[in-house]
C-alpha cells in the first residue's frame, strides 16, 4: 500500500506535518501555497501551532515573504474602503464586505495571512442600479 502525498490543504489543518517532510515536499508545499496566494496563512497556521522556530529558514523566508505581500494588500484594502465609502457615501447608506475582503477585515486569527483577489460586497437588490450609476460615472470621468 503506498501513503499519498502530503498535500497544502493536510498542512493548514495539522501544520506539524511539515517537520516530518524532506526539502522537496517542503518546497512542493511552497509552490502549492503561493500558487493559491497562502503562504501568509500558512505562516500564521504555523505561528498558532507553536511551530514556527523549528522549521528551516528557506521556509520561513518564504512564508514570510507572504505574509508581508498580506500586510502590504491589508493597507490597500483599507485605502480602497475609504475609496468606496466616498464613492458611494450618496448612493448606498450601508454594505457588507464578503469573501476574501471580509476575511481581511474580520481580523479572523486562521485567516491571517490570506491574499484576497478584489473586493467583492453585498448590497441590497434595490441598489443595485444607483450603484453601477455611480461607479459608472465615476469611469467616465476619468
């Protein structure tokens, strides 16, 4: 019977896992997570499992490097709500942030780390036209 390879998805769940692997899965493991944009997570992963000084500093860097791309997006997001909460200061008393953006904004300690892909929100259906107006002038003027 053979055993399957370790895979990211079994190291965000048992972080452990990586000090039982050799370089090479260790760097299979790399690629996979900054591949989905979750090397900052798996650093936090990680940091919550009490695991972080023994792994190797090749890993450490590069999950590092991640998280600091984490950082870097989490200020755009914010600087993209205030974007957003002026664009639409007229037009949309309230939203909700959802996905990948909520995520970032609920500071939820598992998903630290992780890269988000745009902004996506929730607005009521009788928004929705005054909405894409606004965003729609808003192109037009630039």
């Amino acid at each position: 019977m053979t055993s399957r390879q370790v895979q990211l998805i079994d190291i965000l769940c048992l972080p452990t896992l990586l000090l039982t692997l050799d370089h090479k899965s260790l760097y299979q493991i790399i690629t996979e997570a900054r591949h989905l944009s979750l090397l900052g997570q798996l650093k936090t992963a990680c940091e919550l499992d009490g695991i972080w000084d023994e792994l190797p500093l090749f890993m450490q860097q590069q999950l590092l490097s991640g998280f600091h791309s984490f950082e870097k997006q989490k200020k755009a997001l914010v600087f993209e709500h205030e974007e957003l909460k002026a664009q639409l200061k007229d037009v949309l008393p309230s939203w909700r942030y959802i996905r990948g953006s909520a995520l970032q904004f609920s500071e939820v300690e598992m998903f630290k780390g992780r890269i988000k892909n745009n902004i996506d929100i929730l607005i009521s259906e009788n928004h929705v036209d005054a909405v894409l107006e606004s965003v729609t002038q808003s192109w037009l003027a630039l």
